[in-house]
C-alpha cells in the first residue's frame, strides 16, 4: 500500500512538472479510459484502456509496431501491437490512439501487450523532463517511459563479451554490427549505467546513430530518449550532443 501512495505521489509530482513546462494541463479522459494514476495502480497482467499520443515508434513489422506514447501525466510502452502497414504509416508523433490490452512487465519494463487501438482526434507531443538528478534513485522508475534528457554524462568504457574495452558496441555485448543497436556506458557521480540508440527506433542512416559511433571514453555528452527499463534504467536515446 505504501508503494502504490508513492506511486501515485510521484504521479501527480510528474504532472506537476509537466504543467509547469507550460505544454497544458492533464486533460479529461473518455467514459471508460484510465487516467495514468489509475493505470499505475492496475495490477500486472489486468486489462487497461488508456488514451495517449504517440511520440514514436519503432519499425512496422509482420503486421505489428511498438509504440512509445504520452499524454500530459505519463507515458506508455506498448509492445508488439497488431497493426497494417497502411495504419503504421498514419501513428505520427503527436497521433491520439485509444489503446486496450493488458499490463504487462518485462525485466522490469512495464508495458502494454496484446493491444488493440483506435485513432482519435487530438494532437500532442510531451516536453522532455530533465531527470539527471535522478539517476541512482528510485524515484527514477516513476518516470518510466517519459521523453527525458540527461545533463553532463562522460562515456566511460564498455566491456564486450570477451572482457574487452570499447567505447561503445554493436549489441550489449559487441557481436553485432552496422545496422544492429548501439549500446554505451555513461557515469554520473560515480555511477554507470547502460543507455543504447535502439535501431529499430532510429535506424543507421540517423544522426543520432551516426553520433553514438562516434563516442569515445572520456566524452561529456547531454542526451534525450524514452525512459525503457531492463533490469534498471536501460533508455532509448534519440539524441546526443558531444560536449566540446
């Protein structure tokens, strides 16, 4: 019970944030629909309807496309959703969906699996949230999903699955290559963490991943993505600034 208070306290905080951003204010949702407190406080694997905007998503495939997606107090993963070529090309950031299926968790990511959607009228795309001063801390994990930004991290080194240094691999572990996810390490007051440009997200002819290439241990970089989870703060960045 204490965690679910919390839960919902670092909510309302979230949408706090957001408001004061000056991008509006939460807005009433449909007969039916979830606000993103109620949604948190679902159990796992319940069925949950839920209206937000999408802000992007990664590659169409075998008929179905993951979605990372918004409103004004939270934000959502919805994972593997049945879709046609032709709907993918019409989920453009800031497209309202009416999304049902259930609650899921993953290594930690919450997600929404086995959905079905529908597109509404509505238009929105979330500010990033400057969640820096979070890493290392709990609270962190309430901003799961969220578009956020990282202030002042340096690349440190990555070890592949031989025990090597790098500055940065193909894969968590360095057997992919061109094309395959980019994973590095960053620090921030004496903690690692493990962020990648996923390249389902933003495939190999982006600036972004043509940047993560780039990286070399000692680097400060700022950098913004969506807040995935696996086993602890895993993002998917979709941009780095190298600091001169």
């Amino acid at each position: 019970m204490k965690r679910l208070l919390a839960a919902v306290a670092v909510v309302l905080c979230m949408a706090t944030l957001v408001a004061c951003s000056g991008k509006g204010q939460p807005e009433k949702k449909s007969e039916g629909v979830m606000t993103y407190a109620e949604y948190v406080a679902a159990p796992l694997d319940s069925e949950v309807t839920i209206e937000a905007y999408v802000q992007a998503h990664q590659s169409w495939w075998d008929n179905k496309i993951t979605i990372y997606a918004a409103d004004q107090e939270g934000a959502y993963f919805i994972y593997d959703m049945p879709c046609s070529e032709e709907d993918s090309a019409k989920l453009k950031p800031g497209t309202k969906i009416k999304v049902k299926g259930f609650k899921s968790e993953w290594s930690g990511e919450v997600e929404i699996t086995d959905g079905t959607f529908e597109i509404e009228d509505g238009d929105y795309i979330a500010p990033a949230i400057d969640v820096t001063s979070l890493l290392g801390k709990p609270e962190l994990e309430e901003a799961m999903n969220r578009f956020v930004e990282f202030k002042d991290l340096e690349i440190v080194a990555s070890k592949d699955g031989n025990g090597n240094d790098a500055d940065w691999l193909y894969n968590w572990d360095g057997s992919g290559e061109e094309g395959n996810d980019v994973y590095f390490n960053v620090s921030k007051d004496g903690q690692q963490y493990t962020f990648l440009v996923r390249a389902y997200l933003t495939g190999s002819d982006t600036e972004v991943y043509k940047t993560a290439k780039e990286l070399k241990v000692g680097d400060k970089i700022d950098c913004a993505g969506f807040l995935y989870w696996y086993e602890g703060p895993n993002p998917h960045i979709t941009n780095i600034t190298i600091k001169k």
